[in-house]
C-alpha cells in the first residue's frame, strides 16, 4: 500500500547503493563477446589491455558475478552529488489531468549535466589505480567530455576529449567547462591523427560523428605512453556503473511501498537505460516481477526500432573491437538537422540481447514531438530537460495521456538523465518553428547497414 508521498523521496547517505548489480549474472542468454577486428575472435584480457585498464577489463568480461563492490573512494564522490532525487511529478500529473503516478529520477544535479559522472568517477579511479598518467575519450554533445574532466581534475589525471566537430563549434561553453577543468578538447575528425586525416580526406566538410571521434581517441591513447581509452556509453563496464541510478530508484520506491508498472528510459548507447532498469529486469530474469520496459530512441537515429541485431564495428575507422548488438551500420551518420542527441549508431550489447529477448519495447518518436514535450515539462516541473531526457519525457506523457483514457492509474518511471543548458540552439530552433523532423529513408538504412562486416 502506498504511504503519502512527498514531492522528493531522498536517500540517507547510509541507504545508498555499496555495490554495482551485473545484470548479466542473471541473463541466460549473456551478451555476445566483443571480438578482435583482426580475427574475428572474442576479445582476450590481453587484447583489450592495449586499450583498456585491467580492472575494468575484469568487469567488461565478468558475465558472473551479481553485485560488484563500489571501491570507498568511488563511494565518497558519489556522495558528493548523490543521491539524486526520485521526484513524483505532481505538478505534471495535475497539468495532464492524469490518473497516472509519474516520477522521475533527476540525473542533472552536476556540473556535466547528466548521468555520466557516475561511469566517469569510476573509470578515471581506476585508470589512476593502475598509475596511469591520463585517458583518452571522445565525446558528442559534450555532457560524458565534461564528466571525463570532473573527475580526471579531482584525481590529478590528465584528460584529452575529441569532440565531435558540429558540437565543438555549436557548443563553445561545453567545450570551455571542459578547459576549465583542465582537458584538451580537440575538434573530431582532426588533422592530429592517421584517421583523423583519413576521414578528413574522404569525407571533406564532414562535421564529424561519435564513431570518428572514438577512432581518434583509440588512436591517440596508443600513440601515448601512460594512457588509456575510456568510453562514456555501450560498454557493460559502463552499464555496470551506471546502475547506481537503478538501485536508488528501487530501493527509494521501496521504501514507500511503490511498485512501478512502466519503466521509461531515452536510449543512445544504452547506458543510462540499462542503469536504471538493470535491477528492475534483474527481478524479471528470476521470475520475481514483471515491468513495462520502453527504450525510446529519435527518429532519425533508429537502432533498436529499425537497425539490425549484428556484429558491428563501433567506431568509423573500425579501429575498435566488433560487438554484436542492434545497430544501423558504422558509417550511419544521422541527418545534420537532428539536434536531439542520442545519435551513436549502435546500442549496448547487453540492452540489446535483452530487447532481443523480449524484456524490453522500443519506441522511436520525432524531435519537433520531442520538444514540445521538453518544453511542457519545463513550464511545469522547472527543470529545463535535456533533448535526449526529452524523449524519455515524451513517452511518459503519452503513457500518462493514455492512462487519461483509460482510467488506468499505472505507475510511470522514467529517468531524467540531464539538464539542457546547453542545448539551446536546438530549442532555439523549436521556439522559432524552424525545427524539421528526419527520417531516414528504407534506401538509406539499407545502405549503411550493407556494409556490415561479414561474420560467421
Ligand atoms: C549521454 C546522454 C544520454 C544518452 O546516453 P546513454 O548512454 O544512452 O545513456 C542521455 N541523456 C543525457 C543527458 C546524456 O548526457
């Protein structure tokens, strides 16, 4: 039964999370392996260590163990900005004048704006552990670059970003938070590396894409004594921290007794879906419980509705291991007018075993549909939403209008993983009505995902 909710279910410091849940503990079909470019074999520890560090190697091949340890060190950060607020969207629900229950877990109270300082923190520790000097990473809108920084500032690590090259010039202030907290950010694809080049070369003019940059990145940590690569998103390491996000929502909604029916989440390469609904699908692999689960992706960036579950390279210059997951082909760059993020070409392989297995549904919804929702939710719960939390925001209102119709007084969860500060060209664009909506034609899937690597 539910008790009187307040507007904000906090934790106490002592009831946040200690450990990670690996929810491939309790996956039966586990995610396929990353294999080697090269061989087309799985990724050995040895081959991953030329671009990873070992501890976080250990977690990206451990399909085993449940609950991973939070090091102390990693715990105090946390503390520092969590835990976040489950917020029960009152002021909404009475301004859709739904029988719906709505509450959002708000990521965006750090300086980076999102979840992303929750893998950032943990991956700088360890790089540091190993007495590494620096990392390498790339980054698209800006908010994992800026997560990268913070916690490479607090650690004495040193951070190189390539940023996406359209994000670098539309997004000045990302870039100077970046600086601030003493990375180098250069613009992707740059003349500084082999690929960089290559990419400049056959694609003169390009404004650059998450999978350009993560070439450039790799290239670069190889080429430096002392580094490694770290990635914001996709990887099960990256899952795996990410499900602080999950375990706070769970145990503050169990603390009132709130079972939620719908679990909402924007997807880009999976990271902060997976965090939050990790645990919650964790109780569905185990015949325990049963949730709604809906990924939502743009339109015009369609991995799980319209890409193909498949062996793919992650990144443009195909310098990165393959990982089977749905994905529209590595050179899928999504069209220059989508403003809205959440633009990588592929989706993590854990969330998409998981879709394949049918715990979750997929939705993809168009920008101009995004912003009108990003806007009636400023204008109501005072959080100025980032564009990809938006279409996480979207289907929650559309789930609340249905419950509307029906009667239905369902319990929607959904996460709001960043603020939108800097996205303000893109709402620039959607106030003046000079924001379109793309989608990519059938010919136009069908020829990235052409090029898919052939495996067997
Ligand atoms: C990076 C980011 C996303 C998408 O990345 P995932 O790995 O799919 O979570 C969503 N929202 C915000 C605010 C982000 O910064």
């Amino acid at each position: 039964m539910e008790k009187n909710i307040p507007y904000k279910i906090y934790l106490e410091e002592n009831e946040m999370p200690k450990q990670w849940y690996n929810v491939r503990a309790d996956m039966k079909n586990k995610p396929a392996p990353l294999l080697n470019p090269g061989t087309l074999q799985p990724m050995t520890a040895e081959e991953l260590a030329g671009v990873f560090c070992d501890e976080l190697i250990a977690q990206e091949l451990d399909n085993d163990t449940p609950y991973i340890a939070i090091p102390e060190e990693i715990l105090g950060f946390y503390k520092m900005y969590r835990p976040s607020p489950l917020v029960r969207a009152y002021c909404l629900e009475e301004k859709l004048q739904t029988p719906a229950k709505i509450y959002y877990k708000f990521e965006g109270n750090n300086t980076s704006g999102s979840h992303k300082l929750n893998s950032a923190i943990a991956q700088a520790y360890y790089a540091k552990k190993q007495g590494l000097k620096g990392v390498t990473t790339e980054t698209g809108a800006g908010q994992w670059g800026t997560a990268l920084s913070m916690a490479c500032a607090y650690l004495g690590l040193d951070c190189r970003v390539y940023m996406v090259k359209v994000s670098y010039e539309q997004k000045p202030f990302r870039r100077e938070v970046m600086r601030t907290y003493g990375a180098t950010v250069t613009p992707s694809p740059s003349d500084t590396t082999e690929v960089g080049r290559k990419i400049l070369a056959e694609h003169p003019g390009t404004t650059g894409s998450l999978g350009c940059a993560i070439s450039e990145a790799v290239e670069a940590e190889q080429k430096l004594d002392g580094y490694k690569y770290v990635l914001g998103s996709v990887l099960n390491q990256v899952l795996l921290h990410q499900t602080v996000i999950g375990l706070e929502t769970k145990a503050a909604l169990d603390k009132y007794g709130i079972k939620p029916d719908v679990i909402i989440g924007c997807a880009g390469g999976g990271s902060n879906l997976g965090g939050l609904v990790s645990p919650f699908i964790g109780e569905m692999l185990r015949g325990e419980n049963k949730y709604q689960i809906i990924a939502v992706e743009p339109a015009s960036c369609p991995s799980f509705t319209r890409g193909k579950f498949a062996y793919d390279f992650c990144d443009t210059g195909k310098v990165c291991p393959l990982a089977k997951m749905y994905t529209l082909g590595s050179n899928f760059i999504p069209s220059a007018n989508h403003a809205g993020g959440l633009r990588y070409h592929g989706m993590s392989p854990i969330l998409s075993q998981l879709y394949h297995d049918g715990y979750m549904e997929a939705r993809s919804v168009e920008q101009t549909a995004v912003f009108e929702a990003a806007t009636q939710f400023a204008r109501v719960e005072g959080i100025l939403p980032a564009p990809e939390s938006s279409h996480a925001i979207r289907v929650a209102i559309d789930e609340a209008l249905k419950c509307k119709e029906t009667g239905e007084e369902k319990t929607i969860v959904f996460g709001l993983t960043g603020t939108g500060y800097f996205d303000m060209v893109a709402y620039e664009k959607y106030n003046n009505g000079e924001m379109g909506d793309y989608i990519p034609t059938d010919e136009e899937l069908a020829k990235s995902l052409a090029e898919l690597p052939v495996v067997e």
